[in-house]
C-alpha cells in the first residue's frame, strides 16, 4: 500500500483514460496485495523473514534496474546524488524493516490476521504526522484510533477461535512494526516525492533494498535454493511481480487519473481478499469473532482516514 499523492493529470489512450480500466485495475491489485500474505505465509515456512526479503527483493531490484536504467538513467542518478541517502533510507523502512517484521510475524500469526494488523497502516501514518509534520491533532480521529486498536484487541484475543498464548501476542506486535515502519517510509517520502517522480522514487528505493537483501544471503541459503518446492517459488515469484513491480506502476499511474482519496479508498479491499482466501487456500478459520474485530478495526480506520 503506498502513499496516496495527487498528481497531475497526463493524456494517453482513451482506453488508459477510462475510469472503469483504472477502477478494475486497482480492484485487480488489492486481490494480489490480499493474496500477498499467504504468500509470505508459504515463503516462511522454507526461509527465515531476512531471507525471505532476499528472495524477494533482489527480483524486484532487477526488474526495476531494467525498466528505469535503460530509459531514465540520467534521471536516476541525478535524484541519487540529490537525495542517495533518503531513497536508501524509503528501501530499508519501506521494504526490508516492513517485510522482516511481516515476515517473522506469520510464522505464528494467520495471514488473514496479518492483513487486518497491517490495516493499521493510516493509523500509524495518522499519528506520525501529528508528531512529525506537526499536522493538527483532531478528537474524531483521535476516537477511530482508539476503535481500531480495540478491534485488533478483539481480533487477537478471541478471532482464531481458540485459547491464546502469551507468544501469540507477542507475534502480532511484531506484525505491528511492519505497518509502524511503512509509517516511518510513508512521511519520510513526502519530501523526496515531492522533488521528484513518485515511480522513480518507488523504484530507486526498491533497487537500494534489493542491495541491502544482499547481506541476508548465505551459503545455506543458495544450497537449499534448488530444493525448495515449486510452491516456494510460485509465491516468490508472485510477491516481486504482480504484488510489488507491477502493483505499483498501476497505483501511481491510477494516482494520475483519480483524486488520491478516491485511490485509497480501495485499499479497505485488501483484509476481505487476505481473509477470503487464506479461509480458501490455507484453511484458516474465519470466526465470528475476527469478522466483528475486522468490521470494528476497519470502522476505527475509516475514521481516521475519512476527510
């Protein structure tokens, strides 16, 4: 989920004009950043979480390195010596801190849970901007801050429908830090989207955390490689492509066409995907419990985001 910012409005096709192609496109994208958690749900169960952001970044890094070099090297490397150090510190938040924390969170926690803990998102970015960008402190917002935490309480407490134990807790908050860190990425790119174009931005930083997945790789690691199930790399696959080469060429040029609040609002799709199929692929139970924590943390959200 990235940033909403509005852009100005460029022509193309009529066909890449039409509100409907952009409006199924985004829908197409929230079904894959749905699916994303269990995908990183399969991922960890082969691979550590640092691991886990090898293999996932080095291909987006790749594929990022061959779509903007070749085109747009000049612009690249003036926007690296302008601001080197702010587009490595948007990969190390933005990708590596998020996945890691993402990662090593599911190796205890539903994906479907996951994915409502990372609806936290706008909360965190809330609150941040209050303390960093000085943006006025609002009661209403305040009060879907606190709806949306006491929806993840229900969600954690009673939605996998059986007792839970001290480290479960404990592994949910890890999962927190995930939306806590792309916070951190989203008001620290303000300034740096701002100077420059947003999908430059995007993809330099994705190229800085596939350098920084480098120091994960070990030797035990490229040794396993080639006995790691087809289902592994499916999932990878999935996760550098669709979910994050081809999801955020889409976002920004969808943040082009449309108001960024319009854009946004697409996101809420993103926890019914997560929970819909992990319920379908992963067997994981859907509670009535965590259908009541999701309605009431996504209620708390809307809140806080709602304009």
């Amino acid at each position: 989920m990235m940033p909403a910012k509005n852009l100005p409005a460029h022509r193309h096709h009529p066909f890449l004009d039409s509100p409907a192609t952009w409006t199924a496109l985004l829908i197409l994208v929230t079904l894959f950043w749905g699916n994303s958690f269990i995908a990183v749900k399969v991922i960890v169960q082969h691979v550590s979480p640092l691991e886990l952001v090898t293999v996932r970044f080095v291909p987006v890094a790749l594929i990022f390195a061959a779509l903007l070099l070749p085109t747009r090297g000049r612009e690249v490397w003036a926007m690296v010596r302008a601001d080197g150090w702010r587009l490595a510190f948007l990969g190390l938040t933005g990708a590596v801190l998020y996945n890691t924390f993402l990662g090593w969170g599911e190796t205890r926690v539903a994906a479907g849970t996951a994915s409502l803990i990372i609806a936290l998102n706008p909360t965190f970015i809330y609150t941040l901007s209050i303390l960093v960008l000085g943006e006025p402190f609002l009661w209403r917002r305040a009060l879907g801050l606190a709806v949306a935490f006491a929806g993840l309480f229900v969600i954690v407490r009673w939605g996998s429908g059986r007792p839970i134990a001290l480290d479960d807790v404990g592994y949910a908050l890890i999962v927190m830090l995930a939306p806590l860190n792309w916070a951190v990425y989203t008001i620290s790119g303000k300034t740096v989207i701002a100077r420059h174009p947003p999908l430059l931005v995007v993809g330099v930083s994705m190229i800085f955390a596939g350098l920084f997945s480098l120091v994960f790789v070990r030797p035990s690691l490229i040794a396993q490689l080639p006995t790691l199930p087809a289902s592994f790399w499916w999932a990878v696959l999935f996760l550098a492509v669709p979910c994050t080469v081809f999801a955020f060429v889409v976002w920004f040029g969808a943040l082009e066409r449309m108001p960024a609040g319009r854009a946004a609002g697409f996101i809420y799709l993103v926890p019914m995907f997560a929970v819909t199929f992990s319920r379908w692929l992963l067997d994981e139970p859907v509670t009535p419990a965590l259908l009541l924590g999701a309605a009431i943390l996504i209620a708390g959200v809307y809140l806080v985001n709602r304009r």
